[in-house]
C-alpha cells in the first residue's frame, strides 16, 4: 500500500513539474491584470492588448487600447514593467489613464522602446513615462500631466522621465500640462544624457499654464535632427552639457529667474542646425538669454547679443 501511494504522489508531482513547465508569470501588469502565458494573447480580454515575448524580453501590443478607468490605490502605475527589455507596439488610438486621487505614473519600466505607426496618449499625476532608458522610434505620444492640487509646491510632474539616457529617434511627442504651476514639472527629464535624433517634440502651454522647464538632463543633451518647439516658464533648455549639429529648435521662456531661456550650464557646442531663443517677458533684461560658461559656436552665426530677448543661431552662409 505505501508502495503504491508513492507511486501516486511521484506521478502527481510529476505532473505538476510538467505542468509548470509550459506556464509563466512575466513580471508585467497592465491594469489590474498580471500577464502570464495563459492571457498574454489577449491580456484584457478585449483584442486590444498583447504581449508577445518571455521573460526577459517582449513586445506589448497596444492596438485601439483605452485604459482609462483603472483605479491603482496602491500602484505604482497603470502599466508595470519590471522585464529587462519591453517594446510597446503602437497600432491605432490608444489611451492610458488614471481614475480616483491616486498620484501614480502612466507607464514604467527598465529599458522601454516605443515604436509603431499608432498613436498614444497617457494621463498621469507623476510621470506619464518612467524608465530607466527609453528610446522612441515612432508613433504619436501625448502626455497629459495633471498636478494634485494638494501637492502644488513639492510635486514633481514630467511627461517623460529616463533615470539613464532618454533617445528620441522619431516619432511626434507633445508634452501638454493642465494643472496649476508646479515648480518642479518638466517636460522631458534625464538623469542621463538626452539624444535627440529626430522627430518632433511639441511643449507649450495648455490653457495657459506652463511647465517649469521644457527639456533638462543632468548630463548631456545632444540634438542632431528633428523639428523642435519648446516653451517653458523658467528655461526652455536646462543642460550640463549640451551640443547641437542639426535639426531645428524653437525654444520660448519667460525665464521666470533671469537665470536664462537656454540654460547650458557647463559647455555648449553648435556645429550645425537651427535654433531660435525668445524670452516673451524677461524678468531681468541685462540677463542671458543665452548661458553657458563654455560656449563654442565655431561655423555657427549669433543674430545679436547673448542678453537679446531673441535670439537665431544657425549656421553660416
């Protein structure tokens, strides 16, 4: 009898190995659904979300997704990826949103790339993108930045957040800011450096309000290609180090701190491009609209002064 009941329990273990084999939990939720291979196919059980991949790597499919009415009290966003590499494939109208007070973020994940003819538009209460890299290949992003009213002076909104480097390739991004002013909200923020290749980035008022600052890294920012326009209240531009060979740059600011619309804070390079500085109601007219305690603009042509309320740096005839 002992014989055969082991018997029975290796064979029903057996069966559970076998079993477990052919059944993964990612580490991905979208919504309040966690991804495994059960649902991976159709994670909503609408058609509109899949995930294809393991686990370390995929591409979430969004095609025609609205996730709009999520209510994550104690989440950390509506998408979470903690794989080491997720490619979000755009495919249609896609909506990610926020219901309640809760202060969470739309999407974050490790190294996120987002591609695909689609369009996406997130509204979030702390970053609508958050990762540690992020590089954007193509599609539509619009990012919808609400401030809690009851978290004004201390609350840090971004529309795109990257603690390494932030690339944008292609792709029409547009950063838009609906709340009242916060001190601390930026459009596209690095810790890292910020590769600009191409595409087009869109930051400007929404209703009236504006962002404190338009594009900030910590390290250095680098445009090469693409079609720009960036406003901000304080600083268009914030950088340690910045260098520009090519592509066009509308940047707008009140520069709210007369410290600058373009604020290059170590060394700035122009080599190539196109870039137009305008302060549209400077605080301290003697201040630079244009600062860097380095600033290298050989082949380049300045239009006037660097305390000019406007500004053209483009290259010489």
């Amino acid at each position: 009898m002992r014989k055969v009941i082991l018997l029975l329990s290796l064979a029903v273990f057996a069966s559970c190995r076998s079993y477990d084999k052919n059944y993964a939990i990612y580490e991905l939720w979208v919504g309040e659904t966690k991804v495994t291979t059960r649902n991976q196919a159709d994670i909503l059980g609408d058609g509109t979300v899949k995930y294809e991949g393991d686990r370390k790597s995929g591409v979430l499919t969004l095609e025609n997704a609205h996730i709009g009415n999520v209510v994550v009290p104690n989440s950390e966003a509506v998408i979470i990826s903690n794989l080491p590499n997720l490619t979000i494939n755009l495919i249609g109208e896609n909506t990610i949103g926020i219901s309640g007070k809760a202060t969470v973020n739309g999407i974050t994940a490790f190294n996120l790339k987002v591609d695909g003819d689609g369009s996406l538009a997130i509204t979030a209460r702390a970053s609508c993108i958050k990762a540690d890299s992020l590089t954007v290949v193509s599609g539509k992003i619009d990012t919808y930045i609400e401030t809690p009213d009851h978290e004004i002076a201390s609350y840090l909104g971004l529309g795109l957040w990257t603690q390494d480097v932030m690339t944008i390739q292609g792709g029409d991004i547009t950063i838009h800011y609906v709340s009242s002013f916060s001190p601390l909200s930026y459009g596209l923020y690095s810790v890292g450096d910020i590769n600009i290749e191409g595409g087009k980035i869109t930051i400007s008022p929404e209703d009236s309000q504006l962002l404190a600052v338009g594009l900030i890294s910590s390290e250095t920012m680098t445009i090469s290609g693409g079609e720009h326009s960036i406003y901000g209240l304080d600083d268009a531009i914030n950088s340690k180090h910045f260098v520009m060979t090519g592509g066009t740059v509308n940047a707008q600011a009140m520069d709210f701190t007369g410290d600058a619309v373009c604020r290059l804070v170590i060394s700035a390079q122009f080599s190539g491009g196109d870039m137009t500085l305008t302060s549209f109601d400077k605080v301290d007219p003697s201040g630079p609209t244009l600062f860097s305690r380095d600033l290298k603009t050989e082949g380049m042509k300045i239009s006037g002064e660097l305390t000019d309320p406007v500004l053209r740096i483009v290259k010489e005839d």
